[in-house]
C-alpha cells in the first residue's frame, strides 16, 4: 500500500474500440426526396449501431472538410432523417461561403458542425480521429461515398483499426453505356483504393462478389481483401394507402414500376408496352402503369416520351417522392410490379414486392435468381412481346397468382449478424 500523503498510481481505464459510420452519403441526399437502396441501406446501418452497446461516431464529408458526431449526435441525426424532428438547423455564417450547393445541403451541414465533437480540414482528418477515436475501432463506409486516398489513409493511420466497405455493384464497370462521362473512371479508380487498403468487403449479393473478384483482378492485382456475401434486408414499410393520391386510389387496376428513370432501368420497353396496349385495347381500357421514381440522367429519348404521353393524358403517369408507406401500399394494391432493368447488384424493388406478396415480371438477371429463385416470372428485357402477353393477361385477373407469404425475404438481422461476426 502507499504510505500515508502518497497518491495512488492511477490507474487508465480501457476505452472500447469503438464503431464510425460514414454519412457522407445521407447527407449529401438531403432535400432530394424519398431515400434511395442506397440511401436506405447506409441509413439501416445507422438505426442498427445505435441499437448495439459499443461507442459510436459518424464521419462525414461537408464542404469544409469533415466532421465527427458522437452518439448523441448520431440520434439527433437519425431522427432528422427519419422525420422525427421538425427541421434541420438554418444555414450558418460558414453555409454563406457555399451559396452554390442547394440550401437543404447548407442546412444540413449546418446541422452536423453544431453536433459535431470534431472537426477537420482537407489533409488533418488522421489528427482528428487519432485524438478521438480508440485503437481498434472499425470504420464502416456502406455508400459508395467518401472512399479517397485521405480518407483511407488516416483510417489505415489509426492503430489497429479495421476498415469494412460494401460495394453494392459494379455495374459502371458492366455496363459503362449506361454511366454519365467519366463515371467509370471514377468508379474502377475507387475500387482499386479500396482493394488496397481496405480489410473488408462486404458484398450484398454472391452476383456481386463474383463480378467484385473479376475487376479487382484486373485494377489491383495483387491485393487480397476479404471479402463476404450478406444479403441485405428487405423489410418494406408497412403499406399505408391513405398516403396515395386518390386517382390512384381510383384507378383500379394498375402495374408499377419502382426506381429511377435512367437508361439500365429500361423504361423504354415498359413504353413501347403501352403504346401496343393502347392500340389493342383502347386508351380508357387499358389499365394505367405507374413509374414511382423521379428522373434520372442520360435519358432524354424516354423523357421526351414520357412528356408527350403526360399532355395527351396516356396512360403512363410519373409518381415520384413518394413516402415509404406509400410505396408500399402502392406495390401491395398493384397488378404487378414490373422491373425489366437489365443490370442490377442486389435490386430492391422485386424483393420488397415478393415480400409485399406482388406479383413480380422482372428481367432474367443471375441476382433474382440468387435469392428470389422462382418467385417472379422472369423475361428477357427486349422480349417485347411476352412482357405484353404477361402484363395482358394480369390485367384481366388481379387476383391470380397472389403469392402473399411465399417468398421469406432477408433480414436485417441476418445481415449484421454475418457482417459483425466477420468484424
């Protein structure tokens, strides 16, 4: 024992290595409507760390450099994207210096540098997080977003931490016809930074882990991550069909289709579709097709069709914004969810629709079969002529092949259990 007037050695507790999601992606979707796959899965990664015991943090990119969000600040966070809190914070005196970016992005950084317990300019990121995140601590980034050589590297600089990254698809490098200038570039340069330094990759489906193993062959070829397959979970909202607009709550008989209007998503076959359903069966006949997604890019051609349809009153109509339980009441009331998109890394929309008990026409893509098996009809996506044989023949029976409870989708839990046990 010391003697008397002699102070105890003290003793340092141990910090827990902690977890640091990034949100780079969230927020830079802020103010663009309804959440993306993408969006949703980086937001169910947010709701499951907050559940779980270990200390947490959130990093994301602003327009200042980056910032870090304890756990109180994570929930704050959280409740403003789910809309559980009236507003973001106004834009500050810092937000005046990017008047270029959209104001619900100012507001939104705003709101992170007042909940922020860190902040770091381009270049000092290492500093920051090795003043405050413990040894261990596993980076998670699940957006395809903020994965830079600095980024990387500071994470890399931490001693003992562990990156974990999830790559949803490799469909710039697939399938480059389909990308905005430059896209694939970006895209091939992003994967290789990730093979190198990365500890984890997280794929959400075996499809893209196969075609993930392919590329990183070819871009790094002599780095050899991990990687594993944890499906993600498909747990659609539950339907609210007060939330639709009474005209489609009116209108009967319908199909849907979910997902931006981009080129891969193949909206033109659904048009060329209508256009013969039309001339068969008559415009006040045939039954309206719902695209509930809001316009993409590189797709003028379909834009321009979509406007002809909208000011002769066709029966194609635009629905986009809609909320989660909208959407899924949407589905559920539907004749059919139809989805020819020719590439997809996992494709949420199918999945929620089987879940949902919809009827599925979807292309034939080796993802759907992975984990819908037999569930949808499956048709190429050029086979104009069975999509409309099959969307036909569903319109003069609703209630045929209803399949509620025939598909177990995945779970979230599935999904963080196989990933954190990986961890």
């Amino acid at each position: 024992m010391p003697g008397a007037g002699t102070a105890a050695p003290a003793l340092r507790a141990e910090v827990p290595p902690a977890r640091c999601l990034d949100v780079s992606r969230l927020i830079s979707r802020v103010g663009r409507g309804p959440m993306t796959g993408v969006d949703r899965v980086e937001f169910a990664y947010l709701t499951h760390l907050l559940e779980r015991p270990e200390p947490l943090f959130l990093l994301s990119r602003t327009a200042l450099g980056h910032v870090l969000l304890d756990r109180h600040g994570a929930e704050t966070l959280r409740a403003l994207l789910a809309g559980e809190r009236e507003s973001w914070e106004r834009p500050d005196l810092l937000a005046t210096l990017f008047r270029r970016l959209p104001e619900p992005r100012r507001r939104a950084e705003a709101t992170l540098r007042r909940l922020a317990v860190a902040r770091a300019r381009r270049g000092r990121l290492g500093r920051m997080l090795a003043r405050h995140l413990p040894p261990g601590s596993v980076y998670f980034n699940v957006g395809h977003a903020n994965l830079t050589e600095e980024v990387l590297a500071a994470w890399q600089g931490l001693p003992g931490a562990r990156i974990a990254v999830l790559i949803h698809d490799t469909i710039p490098l697939d399938h480059p016809e389909f990308q905005r200038p430059g896209t694939s570039d970006r895209f091939a340069a992003m994967l290789a930074r990730v093979a190198r330094r990365t500890e984890l990759i997280i794929c959400n489906s075996a499809f893209t882990e196969t075609r993930l193993r392919h590329w990183l062959a070819r871009l790094a070829p002599g780095a050899s991550p991990r990687s594993l397959v944890a499906h993600l979970g498909v747990e659609p909202a539950p339907p609210d069909a007060s939330l639709l607009p009474e005209s489609v709550r009116a209108a009967g008989t319908y199909f849907v289709c979910v997902g931006t209007i981009e080129p891969r998503k193949n909206h033109a076959l659904l048009l060329d579709v209508w256009e013969a359903l039309e001339r068969d069966l008559g415009a006040r006949h045939t039954p309206p097709l719902i695209l509930a997604g809001s316009r993409g890019w590189e797709n003028r051609d379909v834009f321009a069709r979509l406007d002809v349809i909208a000011a002769r009153g066709g029966s194609v109509r635009e629905l986009p914004g809609l909320a989660d339980a909208a959407l899924s009441a949407l589905i559920a009331g539907s004749a059919g969810l139809l989805f020819p998109s020719r590439a997809e890394g996992f494709g949420l929309p199918p999945a929620e629709a089987a879940a949902l008990g919809a009827r599925v026409l979807c292309a034939d893509l080796p993802v759907y079969r992975e984990f819908l098996d037999d569930y949808p009809v499956y048709a190429k996506p050029d086979d104009m002529y069975f999509w409309l044989q099959t969307t036909g023949r569903w319109a003069a029976d609703i209630r045929a092949d209803r399949r509620a409870g025939a598909f177990r989708p995945p779970r979230w839990s599935e999904h963080f259990r196989c990933v954190l046990s990986a961890i």
